[in-house]
C-alpha cells in the first residue's frame, strides 16, 4: 500500500477490513466499496454529471462562513479529544453568530425565502 493508504483506510473502513483488503488484494466493486464506507455514493452510469451538479449548487449556495468552519472543525476534531471539540464549537458558533450571514438566515426563514449570502 502506498500514498498513505495504510493511515487512512483502517479509519475508513476499520482495521480488520483493511487487514483483509490489502492481504488478500481482493478487487471489490463499487457497491461493496459504498458499503465499506470507501466513497459516499454510487450512481448508476450517466448519472455522476447531474449529482455533482446539484451537491455542487447546493454546497455553493450554503453559507460560505458556517461551511468554512464546519470543514476546518471536523478536519481538526478527527483526531481531538471530546473536550477539545466541544471548546471548538462553541468558539466558532460564537464567532458564526455576529456574522451578517447568520441574520440573513434568520431573516430568510422567517421571510420563508432562499438566503442570500454574503460572507460577511
């Protein structure tokens, strides 16, 4: 196994599995590899294109702040502590909730309209 396949498959799918995969180099298929956790879907054929699309418009129209954070916290919790996590989400929910996105949000919903966000 190379390119940091022996750190980061056991913490994907467990280090049993990943004992079993890469003694035995079975080739497994795509639906086997969803259920192991080693990618988070799959399409049938001619399908990939419009999923993308739509995760990609859907991830482009969240708020970029909230969105930033939440991907630095869950790259940095992967491996903290419980305690360390917890003081980190309330930091960064603190600093989300002066955010002008934060009030448009709130305005939106109760507007019962899509937000607008300006990362700000």
């Amino acid at each position: 196994m190379n390119f940091g396949g022996t750190w980061m498959l056991p913490r994907l799918i467990g280090l049993h599995r990943a004992k079993e995969l890469a003694f035995f180099a079975d080739v497994i298929d795509a639906k086997q590899a969803e259920d192991f956790g080693i990618v988070n879907k799959v399409l049938p054929h001619g399908e990939l294109d419009a999923f993308v699309d739509d995760w990609a418009d859907r991830l482009a129209a969240g708020p970029p702040i909230a969105v930033a954070m939440t991907k630095r916290l869950l790259t940095l919790n992967a491996n903290a502590d419980f305690a360390s996590a917890l003081e980190g989400e309330g930091m960064a929910q603190s600093l989300n909730f002066t955010t002008e996105d934060t009030k448009e949000a709130v305005k939106a919903f109760l507007e019962k309209r899509p937000p607008t966000f300006t990362s700000r």
